[in-house]
C-alpha cells in the first residue's frame, strides 16, 4: 500500500540547502583553483618570514628603540632579503645548469674517446659477442644520440616560452600577495581576535587563537630549521667541488652554482638531497668523468653524516611526526599539487597533527 508524505516548504528548502552549498563550493574550488594554490603558497611564505621578520624587528628595536613603523619596516627588509638571496641564486644557478647540461650532453663520444679510447678490451668485449668494431659503434651511437638530445633540448627550449611566461605571471602574483599578507597579516589577525574576544563565546575564542598560533609556529619553525640545513648542505657541495676542482683542473667557478643547485632541492623533503646530488654529480662529469663519480662517493657519505647526525639535532622534534606520516605527506602533497605539493606537505601535516591534538579542547569549548 503506497504511503504519501508531506512536507512544507520550509522542510524542502533546507533539505535541498545543504547539497546545493557543496555543489556550489565543489564548483568554486574547481574554477579558482589556481587562485587558492596562489594565495595559500603566500600565506605559507608569509608564514616561513615570520621567524625572520622578528629577528631584523629586534635588530631595529635593539639599535633604535622602539617604535610601531619598525614593524612594517622589518616585514619590506626580511622579505628584500630573500627575494634578492633567491632571485641571485636563480640567475648564478639556471645559465651553469644549462651550459653544463648542453656541454655534458655533447661531450658524451669524447668523454667516451677519453675514458674508454685506448683501451683495447672493448672489442675485445664485443669479438666475444660478435660485433667486430664495439669501441666505433658505441661512439657513433653516443655521438647520434648527443644531437638528437641537443636538438630535443633547443624544441623543448622555444616550445615553453608560454608557460614560462605563465609562471613568470604566478610568481610575480605570489611575491605580491606574499608582502601583502607580511604587511597586512598581523593587523588582520589582532582584528580577528579583538572581534571574537569581545563576543560571548570567550573560550572558543582563546582555544582558536592557541589553535592557530600553534599552527603558525610548526611552519615557521619547520622552515628556517630546514634552510639552515640546506645552507649546510650547499656549503659543503662547495667545498667538495673546489677541492676536486684543484685536483682534476676544471673551473672552480663550478663551485658556487654547483652548491646553489644542492641547497634548493634539498628543501624538497626526502628525495631532495638524492636529487640535487644526482643533477651535480652528472654536471661534474660534462667537466672530467671521475670527478663527478668522487663528488657522488664523498656526497653519499657526508649525507650520511648530516642525515643522522647534523639535521636531528638542528631540527630537532619540532614537529612531532614518525617517519611513515611524514612519507605518506610527502606522496599526497606530490600526486596533488606536484613539486609545490612534495616542499609544503610535510608543515601541513604538522597543522593537522596539531588540530588532532587540539580537537578535544576545540570540543570542550564549543560544548
């Protein structure tokens, strides 16, 4: 028997209200998506200043005395700081990489002739195999496969102008809104706090505020311990490559980038260092095949050392996270927003450590 039921309208419009707003929200996500990424990579920079923003505002207020501008003044001087620090270290490191990347790749059949030339076992290797000419046709192979990467690298090169010009336009975006919120961002949220404090629910208010404090120190900490490090690691790559660079006779102008180059990646959580040594180590080769192979031996070995040695004691446990949290981070940040995904994912779950942590009192309070 077939039953009817009614509703009012009031009933009907609130059952609909609910998946409305999520298909809405789904949908604003979708197309502002780029948007968001943008303005939360700035909170986050924003954020990773903070620590330096306080130090250059003690500076002032120990040599100066005190006063409200220094504030502001402190934020534009720590945030010259790093965009001139990292924009040097973009223009020393990107014309090396690609002279070295463009040299490497064309000296692969002399770097072959060098290695391998005069040594009479490699057709001897190849008689046994039945190839007659091993030693010729492995240099004709490497000295094909040398311009056919060349010229896939000169294609790629005059392909990517619009997107290079497409992160051009991201980045200009981001250091803006960066300042924005270095400048803005505190007064924002002393508004936000004065608004809630003065409603009823104090103690919500104050749960929050500890909350998100919280939550702003596990970034801030998290990053300058984890420049720190990186500025360790790139001193050290320049150290190596000088040394090697007097023993084997190449350049010692290598160092410098050849350290830059260690620094940036190793800033990418886990897989960074392996990647910046690598991209070294085959740079090094362009130059002489042995050195590159003792930087890979020596870096391996002073990983080592700072992995298990200098990193714990400088990092400490700030952020509270097994081995495995922080791995499954890392793969959630990589397949959702990539590079960018891998560098913040590791502070983020640290926010979310923190807000488990806090759930409780969160609870309480609102209860």
């Amino acid at each position: 028997m077939a039953k009817q039921i009614e509703t009012d309208l009031k009933t009907f419009i609130k059952f609909w209200t609910v998946p409305l707003i999520i298909i809405g929200a789904l949908f604003f996500i979708e197309k502002s998506l780029t948007g968001l990424i943008i303005i939360g990579l700035s909170i986050f920079l924003a954020l990773a200043l903070r620590p330096l923003v306080n130090r250059v505002n003690s500076f002032f207020t120990k040599h100066f005395g005190k006063n409200d501008k220094h504030q502001t003044l402190s934020a534009v001087f720590a945030y010259l700081i790093v965009v001139i620090v990292v924009g040097g270290i973009i223009a020393t490191v990107g014309p090396v990489v690609v002279n070295e990347t463009s040299r490497f790749v064309s000296n692969f059949p002399e770097t072959f002739e060098n290695t391998f030339g005069g040594w009479d076992g490699v057709n001897e290797i190849g008689k046994s195999i039945g190839i007659s000419d091993l030693h010729g046709q492995i240099e004709n192979g490497l000295s094909n496969l040398s311009h056919s990467l060349l010229d896939l690298l000169s294609n790629n090169l005059f392909s990517s102008v619009s997107g290079i010009a497409d992160v051009i336009t991201k980045a200009v975006l981001v250091l803006v809104l960066t300042l924005l919120f270095l400048l803005e961002g505190p007064g924002m949220i002393n508004s936000l706090w004065s608004y809630l404090s003065s409603n009823e629910d104090k103690k919500m208010a104050k749960v929050a505020r500890r909350t998100i404090t919280k939550m702003a120190n596990v970034v801030s900490t998290y990053v300058s311990r984890q420049v720190f490090v990186a500025i360790l690691d790139g001193c050290a790559t320049m150290i190596i490559v000088f040394i090697l660079s007097l023993i084997f006779k190449f350049s010692p102008n290598l160092a410098i980038p050849m350290g830059m180059i260690t620094m940036l990646f190793y800033l990418i959580p886990m897989f960074g260092q392996f990647i910046g040594g690598t991209i070294v180590t085959i740079l090094l080769m362009s130059s002489n095949l042995w050195a590159g192979l003792i930087f890979a031996v020596i870096y391996i070995a002073y990983a080592q050392i700072e992995n298990n040695i200098i990193a714990p004691k400088i990092q400490g446990d700030a952020l509270k996270l097994r081995p495995v949290m922080i791995l499954s981070a890392i793969v959630i940040g990589m397949y959702m927003f990539g590079l960018l995904g891998a560098i913040i994912a590791i502070p983020i779950a640290g926010c979310i450590r923190v807000l488990i942590e806090e759930y409780p009192n969160i609870k309480a309070a609102r209860n």
